[in-house]
C-alpha cells in the first residue's frame, strides 16, 4: 500500500456513509409504499366504492333503452274494408350524438341516396324539437331496395346513421275517405309543446299525430302505448343483440259506419264539380257517406308534404282542403219547406185545406218590395200545402212564415238540429245558422223584421246550413221527430259505440203522413214533382225536397239570367231524401255548388240510394 492510499484510508468515515445510505432507502422505499398505497387507495375506490357508477356508465355506452312505438289501430269501413293501415317503410334516421360533422355526414349521404331540400327542413326542424339523449331522429322515409345497400355498403364510414324497418300510415283509398277519415302527420313544434308529460312519454319513439279528422278525433284510442327494448351497442352504436323488451299495445281498431261503395259512388257522381254529399243510416245514426269535392290524396301528408304540393292544395281556388260536408255553411234554399209546412200545421197556422193565390210575387203591407215566385208568373190559385211542397211554391211559406213569425219558426227549426253543431264525432264542425229575432238583434243589432222572415221561410236571407245538418234534419223527418246523434265511429276495438237520441219531436201522426206524403210526390208526382225526372227506373219509392240557394241577390226589376252571371256566382242546387218512402232506411243531402238546376242533385242521391239499397233488396 502506498502512502495515499494508507493516508485515504485512513480519513474514510464508513459508519456515516452506512447512515447516509440507510437513509435514502427509507425515503426511497417510503415514496414507494405512499405511492403503492396511492395505487390501492384508488384501485379500492375505482373497484368497491365507484363500482356501481362506472359499471353503470359502461353499460349506458353498450346498452341502450330504445323505445318500440305501437303499431297505430286501424280503420276500416262497416264491411271490413280497410281505409287506414301501417305499411313497412324502412327510414334512415341519424342519431346525433354520435355524428362528430353534421353537414359532412348528410354530404356523405346525399351522395349515396338523395335528400331534398324539405328532407332536410324536416329533419332539422325534428332535431330542433325535445327529443331523449341517442335517439334517431327521421331524414328520408320509404328507402328503395337499392338505397338501403348503398347506405350499408358505405356503413362502415357513417357513424350515427341508421335504417330502421318502421310502420307508417298508408291510405288505401286515397282521396276516396279522406273528408271523413282525416290523416296523420309529422309532430309539429306546437303540437309538441302542448303535451303534457304523459303525453310526452306517449309518444318516445313516435313521429307522427293526427291532424284532421278521425284520425285527430280518436287519437288516443289510435295511438295504443309505446314499449320498451335494452339494446347492446357496440363502440360505433350499432345495435350487438336485444338483451330484454316490453312490447308495445297496439292502437285500437276503429269501425265506422261508412260503406266503402256508397262512398265512392258519392265522389264519383260529383266529378270535377264541388259540392258535397251526406248520407245517414236512419235507423242508427250512423254515416254512411261523407264526401266533399274536390278532395285530395292524403298520402302526401304521411311523412311530410312538399312545399309545391302544399301550396297547389293550399292556394287552388276550389279550396280542395275545405270539407264542405260538415264546414260549408250554405243557405238550405226550399229544402227547409217540408219541415216549415209540418211546424205550420202543428201550430195550426195552416191547415190541410188552407190554400193561397200565387200570382207570381208577395207583397207585405206597407212594403213596397215584391218578394218573388221562383215560377214566372206564379202557379196561381188555391195552392195548398201539399202543392206548395211538391211544387215548391215560395208565395205560400211567405204567407205561412208571416203568419207563424219567427218565434215559432226558430223554435220548431232547433227540434230538426238547425242551428247548431251535430255533434259529429270529427273536428272542426260548423254550427250553420238558424236565426231568432236575439241573434239578428245581437249579432247585427238591429230588429227582426217580417221580411226576414219571409226570406227564412224559403231557407234564404241569414239562414245557413251545412250538408251534414240537412242530412239530419231529413233523417228527423224520416223517422218522424226522433233527432239521432250522427257519427262515423260503429265499434272502437270490441266496444260498439251507442246510439244516442238528442230530442223527440211529439206531433201530430196525420201531420206526419201529410207532409210526408207530399215529400214522396216530390219525386213521384208524374206532372208536378220537381224532382220527377229522378222517379224513372226505380225500384223503391224517395221522398225529398229540392232546393235552389241564391248566391247573389238579384234586384227587384231584374230576371236571373245564367249567362251573365259569372259561374261561380251562380244559385247552388241541392236535394234532400230519404227512402224507401214507406219505410225508412237512408236519408241523404246533397249540394252541388253553382249547379243551378236541383235536378243534378236529385240524381246523384238517387245514385247514392241505390248504391245501399239495391244490394239490400238482393240480400
């Protein structure tokens, strides 16, 4: 050993370097076992004390609740036809959760399949709307076969878009029902913000609602309960397996009283013409038919109209979106007489034998206006009730009204339904009106004057009507005072609806019969009868009441002259029956607007009639 060496030797203080040594393996094991304890703390959290939120968590990425919506009940008319039904339709929807770029994802898409400016109005609209976390929102409905395998040859670079198989409302028929069986439509932001949160619940998984007609009326025995399904998702959201479900309970099915034959024999016999036609079973109540024309495909409503669709609906002047059956509000021109000269005898302000003289005109007393006789030069002298229903002589209900006064004619009006809503089991139904000397007073506040009424007794002036009120206040008369409730709907699901009676008129039998009788010799009177022409080749008897609504007023000194009036200023024709005459079985009421002569009218229900009762009489 050198000397160094011996010298370093000896300065060497190994029992502090062990210290030092000592002391940094504590720290470094100390850090070790904080740390370790660190790592159990949080494993112990993540696995016992969190265990339940994480696993939660994962599961709401891999499993989903997906509602199922019920299957919408159907429609179908009184002999099985279905007018109504859910027809598979295969729908892309996006979920947008799972979309990172809208606008690059719907690029992608419309380069596979197209959508249309309106798809994507809709489909915006719907994404504004409340709506559950994940679910699919609808873009294009009624995908082709070839669509679907582009969209799924291409599915691997389209996170969040989906096919789903739906059903949605088919109508069959087309224009046909639509009047009366209405359709469904996409929820709308309103519709959508009036829902409670039942409601609400309702409709999870459901994107549509009805908007007219029965399908408005009876929505909730329609619409059934939504049901439920627990989806296993993979990363990118597509559906792995169903793990549990609870099924959805299908909407009621709805029978209705109309007759799928007497229907389209109605619209087919008002062709291009507009106007409408009501038919009632007498012995229910029940409708028969309820048309309106023009009419339009409710189809297109479905799944979201176009905007050029809609605005030639919309803006066309026939106003082919207005159901005149239960909403066009006419004057009932002298379809009202037969039901007058019966409150005429009942009062006992006419009489069998009482006649009047017709010269043409009708003067009041110290009035010098000349209310006229529809028959130039009038029909002349002792003109009885009878003849003034079979002939539809005006001077003799100017008298008779004048003599009766409104009060009375008011009051014997309303036990016929005039006046005021039927209660028919659809929206949007107008009252018509059937004015008092309180209406005119309030509504136009002056008083009633005899003129008023002589212009009420011929179903002009202020008095309106619509065709489903004629077609009950003739089926009143058909059964002789009882006034049935109408209603489309015969049996929801199993439950039959009832029958219900709103007043019984209590009058006189040879009343009835009189008037009754003159009704039938409207059609049936080979020289008199106004509506004689419809009288050839039938094999029953009808009795009805034409009628000829002015549209216009004529002036005092002037002759009504077709041709110099603009068509559609011209008088509305109706008609009003009921058959077979000796025992009742359907009463119907039919306008056609601007149609002039009552004969066209007359003959389409005479049509009507035998589209119902033919196949009876074969039965």
């Amino acid at each position: 050993m050198s000397w160094a060496a011996k010298d370093l030797h000896r300065f060497k203080d190994h029992h502090n370097e062990a210290r030092v040594f000592g002391g940094r393996v504590f720290v470094a094991l100390f850090f070790v076992l904080v740390l370790f304890g660190v790592l159990i703390a949080r494993f112990y959290s993540l696995q016992v004390v969190q265990y339940q939120d994480y696993a939660t968590r994962s599961d709401l990425n891999r499993i989903q609740v997906r509602p199922v919506p019920p299957n919408r009940g159907l429609i179908l008319d009184r002999n099985g036809e279905i007018l109504a039904l859910n027809s598979p339709s295969f729908t892309l929807s996006l979920v947008k959760e799972r979309i990172k770029n809208l606008e690059e994802t719907l690029a992608q898409i419309d380069a596979l399949v197209p959508i249309s400016d309106s798809d994507r109005e809709s489909f915006y609209k719907l994404l504004k709307q409340r709506r559950r976390p994940y679910e699919p929102t609808p873009l294009r409905y009624n995908l082709t076969e070839e669509e679907i395998a582009r969209i799924a040859v291409n599915e691997y670079q389209l996170n969040g878009v989906e096919i789903q198989a739906q059903l949605v409302r088919q109508y069959p028929k087309g224009e046909v029902f639509v009047h009366a069986v209405g359709y469904v439509g996409r929820i709308n932001e309103r519709e959508l913000s009036r829902f409670t949160q039942e409601e609400y619940e309702l409709y999870t998984g459901t994107h549509s609602i009805g908007k007219t007609g029965l399908e408005r009326q009876y929505e909730m025995e329609l619409l059934g309960r939504v049901g439920s399904e627990n989806i296993e998702t993979n990363a990118l959201g597509r559906v792995l397996k169903v793990l549990d479900r609870t099924d959805p309970e299908p909407g009621k099915d709805l029978q209705l009283f109309l007759d799928s034959k007497v229907q389209q024999t109605a619209l087919e016999q008002l062709g291009d013409q507009r106007g409408a036609v009501v038919a009632i079973d007498i012995e229910t109540g029940g409708i028969l038919a309820l048309v309106s024309t023009p009419s339009y495909d409710p189809n297109l409503f479905v799944t979201g109209i176009s905007y050029k669709d809609y605005n030639a609906l919309n803006q066309s002047k026939d106003l082919p979106l207005f159901n005149r059956a239960i909403q066009g509000q006419y004057p009932p021109g002298s379809t009202v007489k037969p039901m007058l000269g019966l409150g005429g005898l009942e009062s006992k302000i006419v009489n069998f034998r009482t006649t009047i003289f017709d010269p043409g005109f009708y003067q009041l007393e110290n009035d010098e206006r000349f209310y006229r006789e529809w028959k130039k030069g009038g029909h002349g002298s002792r003109v009885d009730l009878r003849e003034a229903i079979v002939e539809s002589c005006d001077i003799y209900f100017y008298d008779l009204s004048f003599r009766m006064g409104v009060d009375k004619m008011h009051a014997f009006g309303l036990n016929f339904g005039l006046g005021s809503r039927t209660g028919l089991d659809i929206p949007s139904e107008r009252p018509g009106n059937w004015p008092s000397r309180a209406w005119k007073k309030g509504y136009r506040g002056v008083s009633w004057y005899p003129g008023d009424s002589l212009n009420m007794s011929i179903g002009q002036g202020d008095v309106l009507a619509t065709p489903l009120q004629l077609a009950v206040m003739t089926a009143t008369l058909a059964t002789r005072g009882t006034l049935i409730k109408p209603r489309l709907v015969k049996q929801i699901g199993d439950t039959p609806t009832e029958k219900e009676i709103l007043g019984v008129l209590e009058a006189d039998s040879a009343n009835w019969d009189y008037v009754l009788e003159a009704m039938e010799g409207v059609v049936h009177d080979r020289n008199h009868g106004t509506a004689r022409a419809i009288s050839r080749n039938l094999s029953y008897r009808i009795a009805g009441k034409t009628g000829t609504a002015q549209k216009v007023g004529i002036a005092q000194d002037a002759e009504y002259e077709s041709d110099k009036i603009s068509a559609r200023n011209r008088d509305h024709a109706l008609f009003v029956g009921f058959a077979p005459a000796d025992n009742p079985k359907i009463a119907v009421a039919a306008i056609v607007e601007n149609g002039e002569s009552s004969g066209i009218p007359a003959a389409i229900v005479k049509e009507v009639m035998n589209a119902y009762l033919l196949p009876m009489e074969g039965e």
